[in-house]
C-alpha cells in the first residue's frame, strides 16, 4: 500500500508526477495492477486533527486495540510516520544509544585502577553523556508542557521510565561532581537498568520488536493481580518461618563449623541464611520459590517438624499450584496478545507519532505535504485477498483463521447446493406443470368421449325400440273421459284382467324374435 497526500478530492496526474523518473521518462515498469483510492474523510491526516489521539486515548481506556486494524486507520499512521516521523524517531533512537552508550563507558571506567583510564577521558565522557541528556530533557519538558496536567503525563509508562532514567542520572552527576563518588555510584547503579530500560521504548517503532514489547507489558500488567496474591502467600509464609528460627531456644540447635582461622578459639555458627531479620525472611522467602533451600537447617527451629509441615504446605501451595496457574495465566494473555499483535504494534506505533507531532513547531505543522487535507492511497489489485502468511499469528487467531476458512468454504459448498436443488425444482415444477396440463386435456377428450358415446347410445336405444315391434298396430284412440254415470258399466277388475293379457303377449312376441332378446340383454332393449 502506498500513501500520499493531497489538497485536492480529486488530483489530475497525481500518481503520474510522484513516480515519474528522474530522466523524464514517465513509463513505469511493468508490476503489479493497482487501484487508486481515496479516504473520505476531510482533514484526518491535518495538523488539526485529533482523530489519532482520540482513538489512542479510547484503546488505552478500554484495552481493545482492535480499531488499529482497520485500513483507514493503518493508512494515516502510515502516511505520518513515512513522511516526516521515521526521520525524527531514527534520530532520537540514535542519539538514545550513544547516551547510553557513553553512560556506561563513563561508569566503567571511572576511576578504574584495574583499567588506568585517565581523568580526561572520564571527562569527555561525562561531557558527551551530560550533552545528550540536555537533548533529551528538552524533550521531555516538551512534552510535559503540551500535556493536559502534570499527573497525566506521567501517569504514562514510559514518560515515568524516561523522567526516572533522566532524574537518576542528574543526581548521580551532581553527586559526582561535589566530590560524593561513595554516594554517587549507587545513582549510576539504579541509572543504568532505567537508561537500558528506556531503550525499549524506541524498539516499539519496528514491528517485530515492537509487537514483543507489547507482549511484555501485557503480561506486566495482566499478572498484577496474581502476583498480588502471591505476594501476600509468600510474606506469610516468610514470617512463620522468621519467628521459628527466632524463638527463644532456637539458636542453640545451630552446629559449629569451626574456628575460621587455624589456632583460633572462636568457632563459626552455621546459622540458616536469610532469618536474621524480617526483611531477609522475604528475601529467604523468595528464594524458596526458585527452589533455593536446605531441609537440614530446619534443625535449627524451634519445631522441626512444624517447620517441615510448613515448608510442605508452601512447596505444594505456591511453588506447585500458584506458579503453575502463573504459567497459565502468561500463556493465556500471550495468546490473547499475539493474537492482536499487529493491532498492538500499530497502537504503538500511534502513540510514537502523536508523541512527536506534540513536539513539532508550529511551522513545521505548517507544511501542506506532512499535513494534507486528503489521502490518496494506491493498493493492490491482485494478490490482497487469498494469501497466506507465514508469521505465526497465535494459536487462537490461527484457530479462528482455520474457522473461518472452514466456514467459507461450506458457505460456498451449500450455496451452490441449493442452486443446484432450486434448479432442480424448477424443473420437476415445470414437468409437473406439463404433467397436469396433459392430464387435463385428457380428462377433457374423455368428458368429450363420454358424452359422444351417451348420444350413441340415445340413438341405439331409440332404434331398438323401433326395430323390436314392426307391426304395431296403431296406438288406440284416447278415451273419453268416464262420466259418474258410466262408472257403473265398468269394473276394477276387467282393468287388470286386460293389462295382464297385454304383458303375456308382450313377452311371447319377445322370446320369438332373437333380435329383441340380443339387444335386450345387452341393455339396448326394454
């Protein structure tokens, strides 16, 4: 990813005049395809701006530093810090380490008989150091007097180690300079871990360094708790075993290791190391939890085997469960870290900037090229997306990577399962369709067939009739109709005597003709 920046939204021939050659020739060699983007926010890389420093200030109040992943974040620390403040840090890294550098030289061999260094080059030493802590407290007043208060700045890390670091050194000088070398080299003592200390600060501008660093002052503080905890374990158990070898009749249980010279009548006592006083009890304490111990000396207690019981009960309590829930609790928070290890290094990395943006001059902030009003950014088209990297990024992250892959891949494997049963579908649907479509034509030519074949056989019935009596004679005459007169004349029973003759002829004349008898068993007849 390349970063620019720009006063224009949209620059004519930016690209084209930032990598043109320096012999005029404007072609470019062939490389990777690229796409020129824009951040579209107005003013987030100004000298105004308090994006970066807002975010900062959130991260550390919440402890999440997962914003520092995101691309428009990554792309404004990097336009900064490629475009005036990696000059401004390898300055002061360099200058860093010849104070330290001299610093120690100058401790070393001050006044040294067993190297002979002369007193003039003590002085230039201490000359050289002195010059480069006055760059560096100018620094540091700086900062101090851009800070909201007093309290919050040092209530930072590393401006505490920095203050610590520049103050001891002072007062060893000055404690040298009076004439107080027995006073002054215990300063130079505590001077020279805050000085070395001091230099980790400025391995937080690399990546790799900077993301152990990280790791370090994570575990630092999310131990802090448990080893308060440990703490307040082992001070009392230290204390138990002060007063045991301390009690009246204790003493006397000490063996003799002889008298010290040959000749001499004054033995040696072989007293337990660290019980003589409560502050090498914690001392004798903490050497306990490194192993370091002699289970002959408890003879020398008051109660042997309270002693014992004691030393057992500390051994299997701290020794075995609490530093090994310490191994865990560092495992776990080493892969909560390293599994946001490039987030922490760019939080880093902010923190850097902003720290020397606060000491710039007002001209400086001035320059339209460090502080323009938008960024354009060329990133890769091919190649981003699909690559694996090497780094081991924490088996957590790692863990969720493979997870994510994982899903990906049966996200695409069911998406293209249900396409393919959608397509399917489909097509049983559209067959289905097709289907009911000739099934309905059929039921209509059979509804057609069947009404034909009722009209058929209308005409078949009808013809039968007529073929079944071909003489017939002509239907009577109707009759009149009766008068209450007449109702004498006729009787109920001639009635039925007719009819039933009128039935017997009817079957007669049947069975005679074949015909009738076909037909009528096929059910055309009567």
């Amino acid at each position: 990813v390349i970063v620019t920046g720009s006063n224009d939204r949209v620059p004519h021939g930016l690209w084209m005049r930032k990598f043109k050659r320096s012999d005029g020739d404007e072609s470019m060699e062939q490389g990777n395809r690229v796409e020129a983007k824009l951040i579209p926010i107005k003013g987030i890389g100004a000298k105004d701006s308090d994006f970066l420093r807002a975010l900062c200030d959130a991260a550390n109040e919440t402890g999440k530093y997962g914003a520092f992943e995101n691309e428009v974040v990554k792309t404004v620390i990097q336009h900064k810090w490629e475009t005036y403040i990696r000059r401004m840090f390898m300055k002061s890294l360099y200058l860093d380490i010849a104070m330290v550098l001299f610093l120690t030289l100058d401790v070393l061999f001050y006044k040294n008989d067993y190297v002979g260094t002369p007193d003039i080059v003590s002085t230039i030493l201490s000359i050289i150091t002195l010059a480069l802590w006055m760059y560096f407290a100018r620094d540091e007043f700086n900062q101090l007097r851009v800070a909201k208060t007093f309290w919050d700045h040092f209530l930072d890390f590393w401006n505490l180690l920095d203050a610590a670091s520049l103050s001891t050194i002072l007062v060893a000088y000055i404690l040298r300079f009076i004439g107080e070398d027995k006073w002054s080299i215990p300063w130079f003592a505590i001077s020279l871990p805050f000085a070395y200390l001091n230099t980790l600060y400025f391995m937080q501008g690399f990546e790799e360094s900077g993301q152990l660093v990280r790791m370090i002052l994570g575990i630092l503080t999310g131990i802090g708790s448990f080893m308060i905890i440990l703490l307040v374990c082992m001070i009392g158990f230290a204390f138990a075993f002060y007063i045991l070898y301390n009690a009246d009749g204790a003493a006397g249980n000490y063996d003799s290791a002889g008298p010290v010279i040959s000749g001499s009548e004054a033995p040696v006592v072989d007293e337990p190391y660290g019980m003589d006083t409560p502050f090498m009890s914690l001392f004798a304490g903490f050497l306990l939890l490194l192993g370091d111990f002699n289970v002959d000396e408890f003879d020398a207690s008051l109660s042997y085997g309270l002693t014992l019981t004691l030393f057992v009960i500390f051994m299997f309590f701290i020794n075995i469960v609490m530093l090994n829930l310490l191994i865990a609790i560092m495992g776990d928070i080493f892969d909560r870290i390293q599994e946001n290890a490039k987030a922490e290094f760019m939080f880093a990395r902010a923190g850097i900037v902003l720290e020397f943006e606060a000491m710039m001059s007002a001209s400086a902030k001035g320059n339209k090229d460090w502080f323009p009003t938008w960024l354009q950014v060329l990133v890769p088209t091919q190649g981003a997306e699909g690559t694996e990297t090497t780094d081991w990024v924490g088996r957590v992250r790692a863990l969720k990577e493979s997870l994510d892959r994982v899903r990906a891949e049966v996200t695409e494997d069911v998406q293209e399962t249900k396409t393919i049963l959608n397509k399917e579908l489909q097509e049983s649907k559209t067959k289905i369709n097709a289907l009911t479509e000739m099934l309905e034509e059929n039921e209509r030519a059979n509804q057609k067939l069947y009404n034909m074949m009722e009209a058929m056989i209308a005409k078949f019935n009808l013809a039968a009739k007529v073929q079944a009596v071909p003489n017939a004679p002509p239907p009577p005459p109707p009759k009149s109709p009766r008068s209450d007169d007449d109702e004498g004349m006729f009787s109920d029973d001639d009635d039925d005597d007719d009819d039933d003759d009128d039935s017997e002829d009817e079957d007669v004349e049947q069975r005679r003709d074949p015909n009738v008898r076909k037909k009528t068993l096929f059910g055309f007849g009567k």
